[in-house]
C-alpha cells in the first residue's frame, strides 16, 4: 500500500498531466537546467543583486521528479523569480558563447509565452495551497485523522476556487497580466482552428475567458477529482488489507 504522501503526489502528477500544465512544468525544469552551470548562475545572482535586492530567492530550485514538496517550492521560486529569470537570459542571448546564446533564446520564447505566464500563475497560486498539505504528510508523528483532515481542507479550497471560477481566475490572471506587462509583451489567446482536434480549441472571444476555460477549469476539475479517487482507493487497499489480515 502507498503511504499517504505518495498517495498525494500521484494524485498531483495525474492532475499535471494537462498539455498546458505538463508543458509549464517541463519550461520550468529547462530554466533550471540551463542556469545550473556556475556561469549561468552568476549572471542570475549578479541580475538579482544588483537590479532586485528585494527578492528573497537567489536561486532556482530543481523541479524534483519524484518529491512533490520540492516540485511545489520549485514552482514558487520561479513564479517569484521570474523578471529576473527573463532580464539574465537576456544578458546571455548577448554572449558570444553560442550554444548559450541559443539556449537562452529558446527559453526566452518559452518563458514570455501567454500559456506559460497563465499556467504558472495558477500553479503557483495552487501549489501554494497544496504545499501545507505536502509538507505535512512528511511529519513522522503525523496520524491518519490529521492527514485526512489536511486532504479535505484542501479539497474543499480547491472546490471552492472552482465554484467561483470567473472570480478567483480573475485574480490570477491579472498577476499573469502583470508579469507579461513587466516582461514587455502581452496576453493573447493561442491560434485557434475550427478542426483542430488535438488541442485546447475553446470558443472564447478574449484571453482571459480562453485560459480560464481551457487551463484554470480543467486543471482543478482534474485535481479535485484525483484527490478523491485516490483517497478513496487508498481507504479501499487498508480495508482490503486489514480484513485480509484478520481472516489470516
């Protein structure tokens, strides 16, 4: 049987298995990857120390593959740190070094997409709700009845955000809307087609309506129910288990 940690990040990684989220996730492990090099990570540091001293993270995390605890700091950090992420890419897009030079100009066009900035507002905006639950299924002391009680604290977050899905979207679309103003460029719908099958092809008439309908709503519909079909087939494994325990 899992324990109920790992019970938790498979219901995570089942829920990011939407295109828009696996690809934010994935943009997220590229940056660290690329800053992960001595160089790289002076430019970062000097970016950071000399044009936002008020920034209390100064380094990118790992976006972990098994830990979601560190998934979801990774996140956060570079929600946080995302201006000076993009102003030190463009100082290497400068550099004469030209495998660097194209690497930072191909997560440049990652990084200051539409989809990338919605997507990692909500999950950072998400995460952070689900980082207290992750961090306390690590404690050893931690009992079942706690763990249960943290599970559905969260679940009945994430239902209410989706019960006032224009509202709360809302907010966070206007965190992305101020990251891509500060980023120079601006929120716009993806290419839509009328016979695409493959991909997010929602009839909305702005941005807004267009990310909240084909990433925000989907997301936490997917979330909320991995929470609880994994719950309850984790409760059904210990009953299963006990009972066989006993007619042993």
């Amino acid at each position: 049987m899992h324990c109920p940690s790992h019970v938790f990040n498979l219901a995570v990684c089942d829920a990011c298995h939407l295109p828009p989220v696996r690809n934010c996730i994935g943009t997220a492990k590229a940056t660290h990857a690329f800053f992960n090099t001595p160089k790289r990570q002076q430019a970062l540091a000097t970016v950071l120390e000399e044009t936002f001293p008020e920034k209390t993270a100064k380094r990118l995390k790992q976006v972990c593959a098994t830990r979601w605890v560190e998934k979801h700091d990774a996140l956060i950090t570079l929600a946080e740190i995302i201006i000076p992420v993009s102003v030190a890419l463009e100082e290497i897009d400068d550099w004469s070094y030209k495998a660097a030079a194209s690497g930072a100009h191909s997560l440049l066009g990652d990084i200051q997409s539409s989809t990338f900035l919605v997507t990692l507002s909500l999950l950072a905006e998400v995460m952070a709700s689900s980082l207290v639950l992750s961090r306390a299924l690590q404690k050893v002391q931690l009992d079942r009845v706690t763990a249960t009680a943290y599970a559905d604290r969260l679940r009945s977050k994430l239902i209410d955000m989706r019960g006032k899905a224009e509202e709360e979207f809302a907010k966070i679309y206007m965190r992305a809307a101020e990251l891509a103003r500060k980023l120079g460029v601006s929120l716009e719908k993806p290419r839509t087609s009328g016979r695409q099958r493959f991909r997010a092809n929602m009839d909305a008439y702005t941005a807004e309506d267009y990310f909240e309908r084909a990433v925000y709503i989907p997301f936490l519909d997917n979330f909320i129910l991995q929470l609880q079909v994994r719950n309850q087939r984790n409760l059904l494994e210990r009953a299963l288990s006990c009972s066989t325990s006993v007619f042993c």
